[in-house]
C-alpha cells in the first residue's frame, strides 16, 4: 500500500465522529494491506512508531520539526512560525507549507524512515532524515508524518477500536474474543493483526506468552467486608498487599527486562532490582510480578509510598537506588522456562514461585496465608494495616491468571473501605473550564473528568474538579491539556455538559470524594430511565498519574459498586 493511501484513511478517520463508523474504516483498511504491512499500519494508527513497551520515542521537538520545514520547503523559520501561530497545527502548517508532489513512497518505506528517525541519536542527523523525509512527501503525507513524529496524530482511535475493526476485517464479531486474548498475553497489537492475517484464527488459538512481551496485567474487583471475601471466594489464599509500584520482571538467562503497570519499559530505572533477580532467581526463563516497595534497612520498615515512588526516576537512578533501595514482594509466576503459566491454576503457580525464590535479598515471595475464614483475614488484616500496609489481597486458588481483566479472581481489601466512602477513584480529564475570579488569569478553573466503561470503549462524565491543586500545577496543568485540546469533543466521550476546551481523553488523576450521587448532569452509569452518577465534593489528590492509561481509570461499574458499599455502610 501506498502511504498515501494510508493519509487518506487517516482523513477519513480524522472526518468521522462515530466509534462506530471509525471501526468500518479501519476495518477496510486492514482488509486492503499485506502480513508486512498490517503491523506497521496499526503502530501508526495509534500514532506510534512501535508498540509503548518498546520504550522508541521520536524525541522530536517542534522547534526541530520546523527547522526540517524551513529548510525542505526553503521558507524562513519565522514564516514556519507565524503559519504555526495561525493554524495552531504544525501537521497542517507542514500541508500548507508543501507544494510537491512527493515520491509515491510506500507505507513500508515511509515507516522505515520514520523508525530510523526515531532511533537516530544526534539532533542533527535527526533534522536531515527529517527533512529528506520531507521532501518525498505529498502535502497529505506531510500533514501525517509530521504529526506521528511529534507525538500528536490523534485520530481518536485506541486499543479497543483496532480490534473491534480486526475482528470485522478477518471476518466477524466472534473473533474479538480471541484477539483480545492474544493482545493481552502480548500488549502489541501490531503483533496480533500480523499474525491473524498470516496464519488466521488457528494463529490466534495458539498465541501463547513470550519473553519480552510484557502480559497485561491482572487486575482485583474490592469489597467491603471479609465476609464478602469468603463468600465470593470460599477457601482462598489471603496476601499483604503492599503500597509501592507493581512490576512485572522477564528474565531470559542473564537479560533482564522490566515493565510498569502499564507497560512502559522501566528497566534501566532499577538497577537493584535486575541485580536481585539475577542473584535470587533459581531458574533461566522466567516472567514474574511483584510490589516494589522501599525498605528502610535499618528498622526493616516499609517506607511510605511518597517515599518509594521517588524511586521512578530518569535521573540520579544510582543515588537513590542506594538510598532507598528496593524489594520485589513477587506474588504471581506467568512464565517458567518454555511454559504458559498464565494458564496454570494460582496455587500451583504460587508453588512453583516459591519454588524458584531464593529468598535471599531483593526478591521475596509475598507473605501469604490460606483460609476460609472471615474471623482469620480479619486478624491479617488488622496485623498489615498496623505495619503500615495497604490492607489484603485474597485470590482465588483454582483460578488462572486473566491477562488484561479486573474480576473478582483477586479481590482487595483495602482500610478505606470500611466506615464511609473514602476511597480514591482514578478520573480522565476531558475538557476543562477557563475559571472564574482569581484562577481566570490562569486560564484554567475546573476540570470536566470521566470514568471508563469498557463495553462501549467510551469515557462517561462523573464529575467537574475544581479543587485540590496548587497554583502551580494548574499551570502546568493548563499547558499539558493545551496541547491535547480539541476543536470540538472527542468521539469516545459521553457528555450532557459543555465546556470551554474540550480535550483528549488522555490524562488520569486521582480524586477523593465525599460521597457518590446519583445526578441527571453526569453520564457514568445513566440509562433512559435513570440518572447517571456523581461525585460530591471532589478534590484531586494526585497530579497527573504517569503511571495509567486512560483505559486504566475506574470504571463506571466501579463507581455504581461503591455507590452499593456506600449505601450499605450508611444502613449498618
Ligand atoms: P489497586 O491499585 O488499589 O487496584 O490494587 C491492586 C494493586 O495492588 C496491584 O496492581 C499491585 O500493584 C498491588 N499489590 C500489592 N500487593 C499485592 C499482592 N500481594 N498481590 C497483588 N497485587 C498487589
């Protein structure tokens, strides 16, 4: 195919504001490219070069993107900047600025230039790929490619749409299930759509975990009370749950790698780490996950999570590692040599975890006990609270590992829970508010913010923030949405409300409230017949949360399933 073929799609899609219709042209994409092509097409849909976990960032600035354009169109910089001013884009400045023709390149041989941008190092060397790129480039390509390079395609189109448009391109709806499934033991979907069009649905049955693709994480469902927890469960295993930052290590003989919860490669952050699981590790092949939490040596305490996130770091890793150095609480097995264990029942992967610890130093099996009764995770419960621990984690002993899912497989219990509504709930921020009174020279007051709801892949309002952060942060707040904002509002979000900038979907931060209620503003859980919900009083308790993923915010079930604990905790 063509790259410009490619651009024209991009335009349809851009053209579109249905999820639905965005689906059908994806889907019409897929069905027109080759198995070399097919991968390639989806990373660049996503606006991305390589699938995140790759840690390949373009690290191309808009200066730089303007220089390339000033010298590949032969205009001044400043007549670069002053089209930038007036179109607010430099994809369309770029589309303006170019009058050429271009070289008919195909999408291969664009996406090779663009990966050899990406890995090029000096500044340089980056502005003469840049612009010789440029140069073969048809306006509509240009508009594209500038916009892949700086970061900022936006087509609207996230994880949950390319598999819906696989699915219909290789032949119907049943097939979701089964990509999904290969997406969540692999986190690459270009990976998954090469191989469907290579080798179709027996490809997909037979997608198993791989070293060095990192497996989407398991998530926990919470309850109120340790009744709930054995009556859900019956007999399960009950673990400490540790307030620090989850990993998930792959260890291939002496190579380490390491992903955060949301994928991102973080290895070169913890060198501690990849020390202790080539020291602790009985084993060659093998993907684990764990808490990272920080220990003072001295007391044996566990440091506070404010203390242990300045673990993630770009700078001064070797300092702090060695002044608050990290343990590895590992609680989950997926791989061990040539093996699935995602597959494999939790006790038995919890064995072989044991099994393969040596408990020496850095890595340490989580502390864990079996029960079935309430009166027993109660007491375990009070004992890690008092150490400083979150609360517990009861999982389920007969059930596999459920790449990518929240169920009640693990359920939490965390402290808050009990008494009153006090839990924190993660929000996407969508659109925001210029501000009245004193925060009006700041440009921005309040914040329009949505939960997820995963079956209609959309983000529902819940509630407007206008309190809980510092001048500063505002600022810096309004500068990070600026440059995600959005003529008008974005395809995947649901809202009654209006606002005075809408924006993508795209930055998570936590927030506390009073209480949840129902209200016909907000869309999070509202059916014809019923209000949706919302949070009362809310105030933000986190800045921007680095560590997830829109997808990752609550859910709109979560938010009805603590509206339910919130009604019975007022009624006991
Ligand atoms: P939450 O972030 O409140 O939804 O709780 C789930 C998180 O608790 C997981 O993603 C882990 O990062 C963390 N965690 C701490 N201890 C454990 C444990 N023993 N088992 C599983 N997850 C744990």
């Amino acid at each position: 195919m063509l790259f410009l073929e490619l651009a024209q799609y991009f335009q349809r899609l851009e053209e579109t504001t249905s999820r639905l219709d965005m689906a059908d042209i994806l889907a019409s994409l897929f069905k027109n490219l080759g198995v070399e092509e097919v991968d390639k097409a989806v990373y660049l849909t996503l606006g991305e070069i390589l699938p995140a976990f790759r840690g390949v960032e373009f690290g191309v600035s808009e200066k730089l993107i303007m220089e390339a354009l000033s010298k590949a169109c032969g205009v001044k910089v400043k007549q670069v900047e002053a089209l930038y001013k007036q179109k607010g884009d430099l994809g369309d400045t770029a589309q303006e600025l170019i009058k050429w023709e271009g070289r008919k390149l195909s999408l291969q041989q664009v996406y090779t230039e663009l990966l050899q941008i990406a890995q090029t190092k000096g500044t340089l060397d980056k502005v003469m790929k840049l612009i010789s790129l440029l140069k073969g480039l048809s306006s509509l390509e240009a508009r594209y490619a500038v916009r892949i390079v700086l970061g900022r395609l936006r087509l609207g189109v996230g994880d949950a749409t390319i598999i819906d448009a696989l699915a219909v391109a290789s032949g119907g709806k049943d097939l979701k299930s089964l990509i999904e499934r290969a997406y969540n033991l692999c986190s690459d979907l270009g990976l998954v759509a090469k191989r469907l069009k290579e080798g179709g649905i027996k490809a997909l049955e037979e997608f198993r975990v791989q070293l060095g693709y990192p497996i989407r994480m398991a998530l926990a469902e919470r309850v109120a009370s340790a009744e709930e927890i054995i009556k859900r469960l019956g007999r399960c295993a009950v673990e400490a749950k540790y307030d620090g930052f989850r990993l998930q290590v792959h260890k291939d003989g002496q190579k380490v790698e390491i992903f955060s919860r949301n994928l991102e490669r973080m290895t070169n952050m913890f060198p501690d780490i990849i020390k202790g699981v080539l020291q602790d590790i009985r084993a060659q092949r093998v993907i684990l996950e764990g808490e990272a939490i920080a220990i003072n040596e001295e007391t044996g305490e566990f440091y506070p999570f404010q203390v242990t996130i300045q673990r993630k770091r770009k700078y001064g890793i070797e300092e702090y590692s060695k002044e608050y150095p990290l343990k590895l609480f590992c609680f989950d097995l997926l791989f061990l040599e040539e093996e699935d264990y995602t597959v494999k029942p939790f006790q038995e992967r919890r064995k072989a975890l044991e099994e393969i610890l040596s408990n020496t130093n850095t890595l340490r099996a989580s502390e864990i006990i079996i029960t079935d009764s309430p009166k027993e995770i109660e007491a375990f419960f009070e004992e890690a609270v008092t150490r400083g621990l979150e609360g517990i984690m009861a999982k389920r002993l007969d059930a596999p590992y459920t790449a990518g899912s929240r169920n009640f497989n693990w359920i939490k219990l965390k402290r808050s829970y009990r008494g009153a509504l006090a839990d924190t709930i993660d929000v996407v921020i969508v659109g925001y508010y210029y501000g009245r009174g004193a925060r009006a020279k700041l440009g921005i007051g309040g914040l329009l913010v949505a939960v997820y709801e995963p079956s209609t892949d959309t983000f529902k309002t819940v509630s407007k923030v206008g309190s809980g952060f510092t001048e500063e942060e505002w600022r810096t707040l309004k500068d990070l949405l600026e440059r995600v904002k959005l003529s008008h509002k974005h395809p995947r979000v649901d809202s009654i409300l209006d606002v005075d900038v809408w924006v993508e979907p795209r930055y998570v931060i936590t927030v506390n409230a009073d209480e949840i209620t129902r209200s016909p503003l907000h869309t999070a859980g509202r059916t014809i017949e019923e209000p949706g919900y919302a949070l009362r009083f809310p105030r933000a308790v986190s800045f921007i949360r680095e560590d997830k993923n829109p997808e990752d915010a609550n859910t709109v079930e979560d938010i009805i399933r603590l509206y339910q604990i919130q009604k019975r905790v007022s009624m006991e």
